[in-house]
C-alpha cells in the first residue's frame, strides 16, 4: 500500500488530508506543519527531515506557502520520495528550475496541482473543442481578498490557473503576451490584473482576475468557428451557442456533464500515476515553468 505524507496543513493541505482519508488504497503515513492545527489520528512532525526518516513515505504532497515549496520539494527529492506540489511550482521561475533539475536527476515521479485540468466542465469543454477551429478564448477568475494568501499576489495565485488552462484546452503554445496589473488593497502583491496572449494557429486569449470582486466568478468562454462555449467552473455547467440568424434567433444547447470534485479526480490521477506511469492529465514542473513564466512582466 502507498505511503503518503502530507506537508502543510493549511486550507489546501487539509482537502487533500479529507480525500485521502477516505482511502481505503493508500494509507496517510505522516502529517507535518510548524504547528499542529487540529486532531490527527496520524503521526505528527514539525520538522520535514525528522518526519521523512522516520515516516519514509514513498509520496509527498507539498501544500506549504508557496516560497516554501522548493526548499520542501528537494528536502523530499534527496530523501527519495516522489512529489505532488500544489501550483504554482515555486515562488520564482528560477527555484521552479531548481526544483525540475533535481526531478531529473533522481528519476523520482513529480506534478504539479492545477486543480482545474481536474473540473469536470474543463474536460468536458476540452472534449467539445476537437476538432473544432478556435478563434478566442476569454477567462475570468475574480473574487473577495482572501486572507490566507499573504505571500504572492493574484499572478501567481490566480493567473497561473487561467495560463495553465489556456494552453491545456487549446493543446496550443503561447507566443506574444500582455500584461496589465494594479495594486488596490494589498498590502504588496498585485490584487486586479488583465493578461492578454496571442496563441499559436492566431488564436487570442485573455484573463481577467482579481480579489477586488465581492462574489466569486470563474467563467470561460471560447469562440470557435462552429459555435460558442460558455463554462461554469464553480456550478459546472457548460452551454453551446450555435446556429445564430439574423433575427438574433440561435440554438443553445446544455452540454452533459457529470459533476464531481476536482480535487479528487486529480488524486486519482496522481495516485494512477505513482503506479502506472501514467501521467494523464496533470501538470508538469516544466509546465508550471512556462506558466510562470506568462505571469511575469518580463
């Protein structure tokens, strides 16, 4: 049975500790944070290096702040444990890099969790756009300020979902980009941001996010030749526009969609890929490198 070690115990650490505790085909072997936050049936660390020679997990998911994660990931790397590290990769692109090179060099299994590849409405949509022609694809991601978000901005907490996802759903590479942000109510990161790319096959794309909007809204829309897509990621639901006449009369149609929790899909593809090798849908450090890299300015 698979041994897994969970390293932080904040919002996101706690939904992966939910799922994988209702497990019956792998067994949570270690739980560590600096402090302990709640009552845990399992082995409790405060110390990565303690936990990992004591525990020896043969995975880890790594759910700590996000400057945190490369000092995390190659603590568990040179201790042999294979690594699922929540998005971003790292901070920089630089100690993403960092982190990719030791993967590489260890051969140990790794991914990155863009949980959103994982909503059943992004898989449904991704299925509806064979073979189709894209012309635009237009995302936004908005919401109130969340308070455990203290060390990076809406780029790296947000973008990076909506980057990732655009080149997920088009299967197409980003080659021009644009990017506009301000700063309203945080204290140091960027809060209100529009992103702007230009895709391979002339396809445009765009991301409005920020934390300035006082309901959540995660929307995307995408214009192909043969009809229009809109998808829901928080009710996942999906609609097609098709058949417009100039009467402005056109045909909407609902499209199926099996809902279920992100997050869980992507532990089942996580845990397949431990003992498969087959990756599927998740992401990779090196694409979680591009992403970073079209969230920067430069």
């Amino acid at each position: 049975m698979l041994k897994i070690a969970i390293i932080g115990l904040g919002s996101m650490g706690r939904n992966h500790y939910r799922l994988y505790k209702e497990r019956r085909d792998v067994t949570i072997c270690a739980l560590c944070d600096v402090v302990s936050n709640g009552a845990y049936d399992e082995p409790f660390f405060t110390d990565v290096e303690t936990m990992l020679r004591t525990a020896k997990p043969d995975a880890a998911v790594i759910a700590v702040p996000t400057f945190l994660h490369k000092e995390v990931a190659l603590t568990c790397i040179a201790h042999g444990v294979h690594i699922f590290i929540e998005k971003p990769a790292a901070s920089s692109i630089d100690d993403a890099k960092a982190i990719a090179h030791a993967v590489t060099q260890s051969g140990l299994k790794s991914c990155v969790g863009h949980v959103e590849r994982f909503n059943p409405v992004v898989a449904g949509l991704k299925k509806e756009l064979e073979g189709k022609e894209i012309y635009s694809v237009a995302i936004t991601r908005v919401g109130p300020f969340p308070p455990r978000i203290a060390d990076v901005g809406v780029l790296t907490d947000l973008s990076v979902h909506d980057i990732d996802l655009i080149r997920f759903i088009t299967c197409k590479e980003i080659l021009h980009k644009s990017i506009f942000k301000s700063r309203k109510i945080h204290n140091h990161h960027e809060d209100n941001a529009v992103l702007s790319f230009e895709l391979q096959d002339s396809i445009i794309a765009d991301i409005t996010t920020n934390w300035l909007t006082p309901f959540k809204k995660r929307r995307i829309e995408v214009a192909c030749k043969e009809a229009y897509y809109e998808a829901d990621l928080i009710t996942q639901d999906l609609n097609e526009f098709s058949g417009y006449h100039v009467n402005n009369s056109y045909v909407v149609r609902g499209c199926h969609i099996k809902k279920d929790e992100p997050l869980l899909r992507e532990i089942d593809a996580f845990i397949h890929y431990l003992r498969s090798s087959e990756r599927g849908a998740l992401a990779t450090i090196a694409d979680s490198i591009i992403t970073l890299e079209m969230a920067t300015e430069a």
